[in-house]
C-alpha cells in the first residue's frame, strides 16, 4: 500500500452478519498499514452502536432505514435514501476516501453508488453463496465482489463474473486466536474433559432451534457429554427452565463476545448458516448440524449449509417450520453424531479443508490493489 495517509470507507450495518466480517477487514487493513484509516458508515439501529463502540473505529450513523413492501415503507425508504445521500456526500467531500467497501445490505447502497459515481473505486463483500438484493444491484457500481464461496459464480450476472474475488468470510483475529481447551472450559464454567455439544443461533437467538433442541435432549444418551446452550436475547431464561423441567444439565447465555473460548471447546454445534457462523465453523474445524433460516425467499442460508453438507463438513437438517418435526430430524441427526467420534473427526477435517482463517487479509489485499490502481 501507499504511504499516503488513505481513509476507506466501511458500508453497511444493521445486523451483525453485515459488521463483524467488516471489523474483520478493519482489523487487517490496520494490521497491514498504520496510514490506513478505516471509518463505518452504519445504520441508526442500537446493534451498531453496541457491536462497533468496543472496537475504537470511528462510525458515523447514517439514517437509511430498510425498505419494506407496503406504499409507507417504501416512502420511508427514499426518504431516508435522500437523506442518507446528504451524509454521505459529505462524509466523501470531508474525508476524501481512498476506496469505499459495501459490507452487504440496503445500509452499503448509498456510500457504493456515490463513490462509484465520483470515481472513488468501490468493492463489495458478498460474504453468502447467493448474493442479495442489494449486492446484486451494486454490483454494476464495483470493481471487485470479495466472496465467501466459489459456488457464488453460479448465482452471477455473466456481466460481473469477472469482478468476482473468492476470498472467503473475514473472521475477526480475536476469534482465530483459540486459547487452550482448559483455559476456555474454566471461563465458560464448562467441564474440559466432557465433549461439549454447543447450540446457537447467532447474536440474535433462533426460537425454532432453541424449541428443537429442547424437545429432543431429554430423550438422549448425553453420558460424556454437556450442553453449552448461546440461547440468543431474552430467551435465556426459558431455555434455561426446558433443561431445569428435564433435569438436563446445560450451560445457558444470551450470548457472548468471547467466540473464541466458545470454538475451542465446541466437539460438535447446532447452528444456523449464515455466513459468519459458516465461516467460524470452517476456520475452526468444528462439525455442525446445520438448520438455516427458513425465512428468506433466496433461501441463502440452505445454500451455505449445503457446501458444508456436500463437503461432509456438516449434516443438514431443514428448519420445517414445526416444532415436532425439527424436534425428530434433530433427534435422528444427534443419535448418529454424539456416540461416533470417528465421524465428527471426519467432518472436522472436512470443515478445516473448506476454512478461510486468511479471508479477511485477502479482503485487504484486494483493497490494496485498488488504492494502487
């Protein structure tokens, strides 16, 4: 990189599946050239104020609000748009910045379009095997799309396929950086000996895999095992009262910043498929019973998980939107997994092999040629 002092510009927000891959590539840009100055732009919403403040990287809010499809949510969503486009121009007239990375989302439009229209070079993370609306439509607007999968090509305009960098999912350092299995186990008041069967559904929570995985555990054999159970806001309490009915003993949290104590002792997870977590199962070698999100049109998540699945990384198990039936997929998936320790090595080794622990320097690599030019 140059030794001119260079800000980039970070795009997106609203969730944390859009921010933590972008403090990722934060992160490295930093780690690479101290010149470099990296500044988010993000949404109004708390989530952003709570996951960027700890990181010491300046954020500025802009006011888009996400489109919704009724006559008043889209008025609102070009209004907020004009309104965004007064604070980016002048975040671009002030800050002069070298390059503008989306991070995915309605929140990464605006600061994409107005670089690309100002001749500022403009890239995108496209961090899922099927890129979204958004991305999509920015696409026309950036010089390269960092992905997290090879099989994104297929889901691509043959008019952007040639902008396509697979890079893998930034993965934020401290999360790569695993402590020992004793150190971990101590902190999260978990047993180091026991293999550890952990749950999430991401920083959110996920009601449907929260009401699977409890309708099943009091029928398994659980010997030798125990239960770390990232229940997601406000449904901590009533995961932890279905294990205190079923006498099954569980370790159970919102949610915790401290990932990277949870991987190190993870022996097996269930978890949605969103990019992220894909991208931390992969890095770590973890296998998974994956059930993604069932919701989405695109249905981006299955797409993730079944790289995994075909990979023999993972084993998928379709969120049906009924709680008897996950219940008895989940129960059929885990009576095959808990007691064969010789196939969860394979899907660790398999998991390992897709992993992309240097995605998030690749990311800045890309953003180094285009400050070069």
């Amino acid at each position: 990189m140059s030794e001119n002092p260079a800000t980039i510009l970070l795009a997106g927000g609203g969730t944390g599946g859009h921010l933590y891959p972008g403090i990722a590539v934060a992160e490295a840009l930093r780690a690479r050239a101290r010149h470099i100055t990296p500044v988010f732009l993000c949404t109004q919403r708390a989530i952003d104020t709570t996951i960027l403040s700890p990181t010491g990287f300046e954020f500025i809010a802009q006011p888009i609000v996400p489109p919704a499809l009724s006559v008043g949510g889209l008025l609102r969503f070009f209004k907020s748009w004009r309104e965004t486009k007064e604070v980016v121009r002048n975040v671009i007239r002030e800050r002069k910045p070298a390059a503008v990375l989306g991070l995915g989302g309605y929140a990464a439009g605006v600061a994409v379009k107005t670089a690309a229209l100002k001749n500022i070079p403009a890239a995108l993370l496209n961090p899922d095997v099927i890129p979204g609306k958004a991305n999509q439509y920015l696409m026309r607007y950036a010089t390269h799309v960092c992905c997290g999968f090879e099989q994104t090509r297929e889901h691509v305009s043959p008019n952007h396929a040639s902008k396509l960098v697979v890079t893998g999912c930034p993965i934020r350092s401290s999360i790569l950086a695993l402590p020992p299995r004793e150190q971990a186990a101590s902190r999260l008041g978990l047993d180091a000996r026991l293999n550890t069967l952990m749950i999430t559904g991401a920083s959110q929570g996920a009601v449907s895999v929260n009401e699977a995985v409890l309708a099943t555990v009091g029928s398994l054999k659980l010997q030798g095992w125990q239960i770390l159970h990232l229940s997601g806001k406000d449904h901590s309490e009533k995961v932890r009262q279905g294990y205190r009915e079923q006498s099954v003993p569980a370790v159970v949290v919102d949610f915790t910043p401290a990932m990277s104590d949870v991987w190190a002792v993870t022996d097996l997870a269930i978890a949605r498929s969103g990019a992220s977590t894909i991208a931390e199962l992969t890095a770590c070698g973890v296998p998974s019973i994956l059930m993604p999100y069932p919701f989405h049109k695109d249905m981006h998540q299955r797409a993730n998980a079944r790289v995994l699945s075909d990979a023999g990384a993972a084993v998928l198990v379709d969120d049906a939107k009924d709680a008897k039936l996950n219940a008895a997929k989940l129960k059929l998936a885990l009576e095959t997994l808990l007691h064969d320790s010789t196939r969860r090595k394979s899907m660790s080794e398999a998991a390992k092999a897709l992993g992309r622990a240097d995605a998030a320097d690749a990311v800045a690599q890309v953003i180094a040629r285009m400050l070069q030019g």
